[in-house]
C-alpha cells in the first residue's frame, strides 16, 4: 500500500513508498482505511527531532477513516463504522482515567508507540505516536478509534483528531476560558486557530491573534479574533486591548521557548498562562523566584486538551453541526498524498491554517 516514509530524523521531507504492509488486526484491535489526515505541526517535529519519535516511521496522527476489519474480542467498534483516530486512547482502568484525566493514559500511548505495525520488506516502520494516518491503511488498539456518525466529512472528522480537540480544548477545559475575559493566542496555525474558536465559544470579551505572518491575523478575524497583531507589537497589544495590565489567558500555540515567555509576559497578574505548543526539550523558559510569586499567574500546560476523546469528538462535531464551530473554514488546502512535502513547506511557511490529504 502508499504511505508517507519518514526514514531519518532532522529532515522535512516525507518519502512516497507503496510498498508498505501493515499488521492484521489482533485480539482487540481494528484495522482502519483512512480516508482524510491532517498535516499537524507535531508530524514534522517529530521528522525532524523537536518531539521524540522511534525512526523509520510513518508519519500523521491526525485523521479519520472507516473501520475495515476487527480482531478478536472488540467489541464498541464494527466493520464499516466510521472512526476518528485518537493518538493518545484512554484504557479506562489506570489512575490517570479512573480521576478523569483520560487525556493523561499512558497505557495503551506507550505499547503503540513501541510496536512497529508497518513493514517494509523485512523492515519494521513505526506509525507517529503509535498512530501513522499517512498510509492507506493502519491497525490500531480499538479504544484508539472513536466511531463517529456516518455523514460527517471525513476531512471534518480528521482535524477533530488533533488540532481542533487540542485548540479548542485547551480553552474550554484546560483553561476555562470564564465568560467576557481577555485572551491572547499566539501562532494561528490550526492549534492556535482552534484556541480562538475554543476562546470564543466561553464568551471571551477579547480575543487577540499574533503571528508573524500578517495574512494569518486576518483569518483569525474569521474564527473569532477581535485584534490581530504581529509579535513585535505584543506590548501596544497590551497596552491597548487590556490597558497596560494584561490578558487574563495567553496561550502558547508555536512550541519555542522566546514564545513561551511571550505568553508569560503577556499574562495579566493572577492570570494563566497555557502552553499548547510541543517545544523541544531544551527549549527552556526560565522564571525568576520574584516574579513567580509577586505574579501569582497560573502556569498550566495543556495536553490532547485536556479532553476526553470518548466524548469531546462528539461534542465538537455537534458543535460544528450547529455552525458554532468553523471547522470547513480552517482547511487552507486539499492535497493528496503525493503533495504532502508542499504541505509540509508551506505550514513552515505559515502559509496556511490547516491542510487535509486525501488519502
Ligand atoms: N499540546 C498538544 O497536545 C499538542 C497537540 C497538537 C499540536 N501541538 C503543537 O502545537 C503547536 C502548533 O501546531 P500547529 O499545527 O497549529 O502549527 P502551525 O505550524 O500550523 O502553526 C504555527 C503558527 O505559528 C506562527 N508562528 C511561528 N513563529 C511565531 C512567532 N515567533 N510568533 C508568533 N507566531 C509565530 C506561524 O506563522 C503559524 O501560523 C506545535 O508546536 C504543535 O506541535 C501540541
Ligand atoms: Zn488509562
Ligand atoms: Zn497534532
């Protein structure tokens, strides 16, 4: 079958092969053709060392598709059904689910990231995250399939996968974005652009977009930005929007660490700061003893949005069915997979909020 290679990290650029096999489902797993993936900042983080990743793999995390066959002992999830691809599924059982941080399990995150379930001749492929939506078919742990109702498009379903439950999630249930507050989002590419749409669905009073690329602040407008403004102009941001004091959130949806402390700085006192952005591990953000306590801001990460994929995929789709979520509005771009590197260029580019490939 096709499929998307990344052979070595530090690079940007995917390998077209279709000669990849993958493994038939087992006891409690489903095999899954997916249809449509998105392209997340995370897959090439992962292609080129900012995130951990086993190598050679199959890159893509984000997407959706229909169920092809099921192993034994599933039950939940049939042939035919049309799923949506949770990269980190709760187990139910361990302390991270049973407190209700689902979003947290490692459990079943762990054993996929391990297992290589692709194969290149005699060679073992892992898929990203134990996931790998950039093939035409993959096998995965049932309870990371979340069934979805039929007449939802597939590329709609797809960034539900990742970018809009991390988004939006990060407003709704890692912050708790109160009603008529001040919210600054900083980087507007799919992630951030969900943050805005999660920010507006609170009630945030201001919702202020920065980004380096000046096209980006006008899309932002589109999904519920009040202002746009690029990074250098954060503190007439401030000044102007929150009168010198601060926002009551900043999130942080880029992943490096002068953004990090952009969101810290721009963080009004007793406000939160969330970082969204996956950095690398040494991008450190660096507080002094004075100003963690005189500012008694919040400092929260934010992971998958806090969010419970067995219900948050439904929530957002009836969000969307609704039209209080825009999510058709975010899809810069329609490619297949043999365009995926001009994918992968213009998102460096910051062309574009979201990209979805047929597969
Ligand atoms: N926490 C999680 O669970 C989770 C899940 C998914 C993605 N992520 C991470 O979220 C981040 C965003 O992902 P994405 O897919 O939206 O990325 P993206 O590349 O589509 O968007 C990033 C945006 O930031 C802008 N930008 C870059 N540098 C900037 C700067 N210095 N100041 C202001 N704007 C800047 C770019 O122009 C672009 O619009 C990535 O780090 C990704 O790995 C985290
Ligand atoms: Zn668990
Ligand atoms: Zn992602």
């Amino acid at each position: 079958m096709r499929g998307a290679l990344a052979a070595t990290s530090g690079n940007d650029t995917v390998e077209i092969v279709d000669d990849l096999t993958v493994d038939e489902p087992g006891e409690g797993e489903v095999q899954v053709g997916i249809r449509a993936a998105g392209i997340c900042h995370s897959d090439l983080s992962a292609m080129n060392g900012t995130i951990l990743q086993r190598f050679p793999f199959v890159p893509g995390h984000e997407g959706a598709g229909e169920v092809t066959a099921v192993g034994p002992g599933v039950s939940g999830v049939a042939e035919g059904d049309h799923v949506i691809v949770a990269w980190t599924p709760p187990c139910g059982r361990c302390k991270a689910c049973l407190r209700g941080q689902p979003n947290l399990c490692i459990d079943i995150f762990f054993a996929m990231q391990g297992t290589a379930r692709f194969h290149r001749g005699e060679s073992d492929i892992f898929g990203f995250a134990g996931t790998g939506t950039w093939a035409e078919t993959m096998v995965l742990p049932a309870q990371a399939v979340v069934p979805i109702p039929a007449d939802v498009p597939y590329d709609v379903a797809a960034l539900i996968g990742c970018g809009v439950t991390t988004g939006v999630g990060a407003a709704v249930n890692t912050a708790k974005v109160a009603v008529g507050s001040s919210v600054m989002v900083l980087g507007c590419g799919g992630v951030g652009i969900s943050a805005i749409q999660g920010a507006r669905l609170c009630g945030a009073a201001e919702i202020v977009a920065v980004d380096t690329v000046p096209g980006k602040l006008d899309d932002a407008r589109r999904f519920g930005a009040t202002h746009g403004f690029h990074p250098d102009e954060v503190p007439q941001a401030i000044a102007e929007v929150t009168g010198g004091e601060g926002f009551d959130y900043a999130f942080e949806c880029i992943g490096t660490a002068p953004t990090f402390r952009a969101a810290w700085d721009a963080t009004r006192r007793g406000g939160t700061t969330v970082i969204v952005g996956a950095g690398r591990g040494d991008a450190v953000l660096s507080l002094n003893g004075f100003e963690l306590f005189f500012s008694e801001k919040a400092l929260l990460g934010s992971y998958y949005g806090s969010a419970d994929v067995r219900t948050e995929f439904h929530r957002l789709i009836r969000l969307w069915r609704s039209g209080r979520l825009d999510l058709e509005g975010m899809v810069t771009a329609r490619l297949d997979l043999d365009q995926i590197n001009d994918g992968l260029a213009a998102m460096q580019r910051g062309a574009v909020i979201r990209q979805v490939v047929t597969i």
